[in-house]
C-alpha cells in the first residue's frame, strides 16, 4: 500500500482528538504514508504531532487555509492515489486497500467514496442513502452508484484528478467545500462513485462552531451554483438550499457574503457540460428531502 496511497489529514485545535485519529492511523494494515497539515493550532497540536509520531510528515502552516491545507499535502504525495481524512475521521482496516484496488481498476475513476459509520453506536451517516441509491447516470463499468459529488474526510482521489482541477477553492475555505471540486472533477470527465466495502468510521467533534459551519455551507452552496450551472437551477436550487435554512442571523450573513462575491464569481462561472446537469437535476429531488443537507444548525 505504500505505493499506492497517502493520506492526508487536516487538523485545527483538537490535539487530544487528533492523537487518537493517528493512532488508529498510524496501526492500519496498510502502512500508507501520513500527512499532517496543522492549520495553525494555538494548542499545541504541532508539537504533539512532531514528539509523539515523529516518522508521519508534518506540515505546519503559519495561518488557518482550511481546505487548501489539503492542496499543500498533496504537491507532495508521491502515490497516485490520496485518502483524504479529518482529524475526527479513521479509515477502518482493509478499506484504503480496497479503495485503491477499485481505483486501479478503473482508470476513468477519479474518486471513490465510503460509507461513514457515526460513533459511538456505528450508526450509518444520514446521507447514506443519498449516496447508496444515487439516480446520477454512470457508464456499466462504473463499480458503485454514481456520485457527482464527495465527502472529502470519506474519499480516496486520484492524484492526477485532484490536481487537474486544481484542487480545493481557496475561496471556499471550508465547508461544503467538496462540491466545487466534485463538478470540476466530473465536467473534465472524471467519474466518482460510491462503495459500501470501503468503511470510514465518523466520531464528531464537539470542538466546532457550528453557526459558523453552517453559515460557511449556506454561503459556498450558493457560489458553487452560480459558478457552475445554468441561471435557471441556480435560481431553483438555491431557493430550495434558503428555504431549509432558519431565518436567522448566521442565514442573512452568510447570504450577505456570498453577494459580495458575486464580482469574482461571474469572472470565474464556467457552467457544468449538459450530461452533469442533467445529473445534477436528478438529485435535486433526493437533496430536497435529505435530513442531512438541512442547514438547520
């Protein structure tokens, strides 16, 4: 495995948690190169990484670049494969290899995605079923349901894919993040699928802001539509996305953020070719329902 797949593991003040997503990590039978990007924690959490696992790599960042912190690990990956992975998330035994079996299968795959099981009681992540029974069209050999769209602390990337598109937004920073590089990855042709045998385990962190998460999700929701389809499912989708939003002051914010970049945003629109939307549309119904795409917190 350590030819085949790193892993990259983001991190910002939560060092007790983050020791134990390692030493999980660092146990695995796969032995994969470990990357660890410390988007400058104030805790410790560098110093941490350098005493207790000194053999993993550690990048530490003089400012917080949330995603992008993963861009920076993977100039380095020498594999052709990477395992993105939170600092609340650990791939279970056995799955990083089974990920990059599928991808060495299937040179067309950009991407695949596992199934999250959430602790304590290993309970199937909400949005599960979203990606089990995803109605997005996908080629036969396609080996798992059609995805057009990723987890990113759930997903195993092609190296060459990532970097084709250039990797996460620096606009986006965090939250919800994935979707932009998803649609970049499926306009340029690459394919992401889903697989039940691939297992991740989820165990959340209670160290978040969650207004400001889901401010973050709103605001990047609404830039990745009007950056990437057609006028009218901007307007469809992005009143769907407000109107499962409480009516409250981290909403009006992260709208008022998102129309002050409405400048860069028509610089840089590129609409999706007409296969991803159609794609796109056909989840629209399944989204509208989710529970777990309810910006509700």
């Amino acid at each position: 495995m350590e030819d085949r797949a790193s892993v990259v593991v983001i991190t910002h003040n939560r060092r007790e948690q983050l020791r134990e997503t390692l030493k999980h990590l660092v146990a695995l039978p796969e032995r994969p190169p470990i990357f660890v990007v410390d988007n400058a924690s104030t805790d410790g959490t560098a110093d941490l990484v350098a005493r207790d696992f000194p053999e993993l790599r550690l990048i530490k960042l003089d400012q917080n670049l949330g995603a992008v912190g993963r861009n920076i690990a993977v100039r380095e990956v020498t594999t052709p494969y990477v395992a993105f992975c939170d600092d609340d998330t650990t791939w279970q035994p056995g799955s990083l290899a089974r990920a990059a079996d599928v991808l060495d299968a299937h040179p067309g795959l950009g991407s695949v995605t596992g199934r999250c099981l959430v602790e304590p009681d290993l309970r199937e992540d909400p949005i599960t079923p979203e990606l089990r029974f995803s109605p997005v069209p996908g080629p036969e050999w396609l080996p798992g349901p059609a995805l057009l769209g990723i987890m990113a602390g759930l997903t195993m990337v092609r190296v060459r894919a990532f970097r084709d598109v250039g990797g996460f937004s620096p606009r986006m920073w965090l939250g919800g993040e994935e979707e932009l590089l998803a649609l970049d990855l499926a306009a340029l042709g690459w394919r992401m699928c889903w697989r039940e045998d691939v297992v991740i385990h989820h165990a959340p962190s209670k160290l978040r802001d969650p207004r400001r998460r889901r401010g973050l999700g709103i605001r990047n929701t609404l830039w990745t539509l009007m950056l990437r389809r057609p006028w009218r499912s901007v307007l469809r989708r992005g009143a769907a996305v407000l109107a499962s939003a409480p009516r409250d002051r981290t909403t009006v914010a992260a709208v008022a953020e998102c129309l002050r970049g409405l400048p860069w945003v028509l610089r840089e629109r590129s609409v999706v070719p007409a296969e991803v939307e159609h794609g796109l549309r056909l989840l629209e119904e399944p989204q509208r329902k989710s529970a777990a795409r309810r910006y509700t917190g």
